[in-house]
C-alpha cells in the first residue's frame, strides 16, 4: 500500500460516488414535480415520440366527440319535434272522427273545424321551431323555407394497423326529414294549408289523409331515432378509444409517485453515506502525518 499526498483516490472516487447520487436524486424530483417519468425527449426519445403521437390522437378523438355531440343534439331535437307532430297528428284524427258524424249541429262542426284548423297550422309551427345550431331536419326546401338542411359529424374508426395507436375519422351524416306543407300537400304529411272538417264529406277525407301523415311520421321517426342511436353508439366507442389511448400514454410517460417516493428517500440515505465517505476519504492524507512523529 503506497501513500501520497499529491493526489486522494479515495476521496476522488467517494465524490464520483456522490456525484451520481446527486444526478440521480435531481431525476428523481424532477419526476416527483411533474409527475411524469418521461417529460421530454431526453428522458426516453422513443417513448416520448409515441407519447406524443398518441397525444396527437387524443386530441382529434375529442374533437370527433364535439362533433358528434352537436350532432347528435340536432337530431334530438328533431326527433322532440317529429314526436310533437305525431300527437298533433292523432288529436287531429279524433277532431276528424268527431267532424264526420253527419249528425253534429252546424255550430259544433265550426268549432270543431276551428280546433282542427288550429292544429294544422301547429305542425308548421313545430317544423320551423325544430332549430338546433342553425340545423333544422324536419324543414325542406319550399318556397317558404328555401334550403335543405343535413347534419354531419366525425366519427371514428380504428386504423387496422395493430402496431400504430392511429384512428382514422369519417363522416356520418342524417338527412333531413320534410314534415313541412303549404299549399300544396307535403311529401311526408299529405296536409295543405287549406284543410279542414268543414263537412262531413270532408272530414272523412282527412280521416284517411291524417292516417297516412301519421303513418309516414312513424317512418320519419323511425329514421332519426335510428340515426340518434348510431351517433350513441359512435360517442361511447370515441369515449371508451379515447380512454384506452390516455390509459396508454400514462403509463409510457407518468411516473410511478409511490416508488419515486421510496426511492428519494434511498437516495437521500445513499446521499449522507457518501458524504461520510468522502470525510474518511479526505482524513486518510493526515496518517502520513503519523509516519514523521
């Protein structure tokens, strides 16, 4: 064993030791700040590259959730309205039914044809107040209401790549539904402006007329509820893929808070060992001291 004063191996290699120990304690609470393990491209470039990219479509899938919540609130509300005139529809067929009794007075018949009458005018009413985002489906294009209006909205669908955590994204769109007349009979309610129970004859003509509305309005109806129960089920798959693909980058970049805990404190002990070494390390020059007494 020689010894020399020129130079302390020793204490060179316990504040190496230390050294480390301090490199290693600044990841560990710069981990425990942020939380995360991985906080940028110096920490792991591959895994934050992924992170990133997977971050990329987290975002789009929240837009596509946007998107299909406005839709699917246009059509709810068409679906409110439809529902609307489908009762219109039936009060209107039991005043018919009332109107075409051949033996009701002249007085009650223009009492009845004023109620029917206020109904009808009710359904264009609904029709035009079915507005959702500037979207009406229950309006067409007429002279009256020029236009026809459609929603459409992303919805998303997995990319048949399994190595990439991509999506690719699509339109789904709900054409409207015209439940809307003037003077002429509409396509879907065979009404005009014009009708009414006035007679007997006449009432038993809307008889028929409203069964075929309301037949037509159940198709109609059938129509949104189906697009309503799609845009569903495209919101809790976009919600479900949405959560799975956070899941996914926690667990590439958060760090664990509980083992970074135990391991600062491993740290903290390894820290003051090393400062005892490097004491005794830094003592060991004076027993030359003891060679010359």
């Amino acid at each position: 064993m020689s010894f020399t004063i020129n130079n302390n191996f020793g204490a060179a290699v316990a504040l190496q030791g230390m050294n480390r120990t301090a490199g290693e304690m600044a990841v560990n609470q710069n981990r425990i700040t942020t939380g995360f393990k991985v906080a940028s491209t110096k920490d792991d470039s591959a895994a934050f590259t992924i992170a990133q990219s997977m971050r990329g479509d987290v975002a789009g899938m929240q837009s596509v959730s946007g998107s299909l919540s406005r839709a699917k609130s246009v059509v709810d509300v068409a679906v409110s309205g439809a529902e609307q005139i489908s009762d219109i529809l039936n009060q209107m067929e039991a005043k018919a039914l009332q109107a075409s009794d051949e033996g009701i007075d002249t007085a009650s018949r223009a009492a009845i044809n004023r109620d029917f009458a206020a109904l009808r005018d009710q359904i264009n009413s609904v029709v035009n107040s079915s507005v959702f985002n500037n979207t009406n489906l229950l309006r067409g294009a007429s002279s009256t209401n020029p236009g026809t209006d459609t929603v459409s909205a992303l919805r998303t669908t997995l990319d048949g790549d399994p190595g990439t955590a991509g999506f690719q994204s699509d339109n789904l769109t709900v054409a409207n539904v015209d439940l809307g007349f003037g003077a002429t009979a509409g396509a879907v309610i065979t009404l005009t402006t014009a009708d009414g129970v006035a007679t007997a004859a006449d009432a038993r003509t809307m008889v028929e007329t409203l069964r075929t509305s309301k037949a037509n309005v159940n198709t109609a109806l059938s129509t949104l509820g189906s697009a309503s129960r799609d845009i569903d089920a495209q919101i809790s798959f976009t919600t479900r893929l949405t959560d799975a693909v956070e899941s996914g980058v926690s667990k590439l970049v958060d760090a664990d808070l509980a083992k970074e805990s135990a391991r600062f404190q491993a740290l903290q002990v390894k820290q003051q060992l090393g400062i005892q070494a490097l004491s005794i390390a830094n003592q060991a020059p004076q027993a030359i001291m003891g060679l010359f007494r």
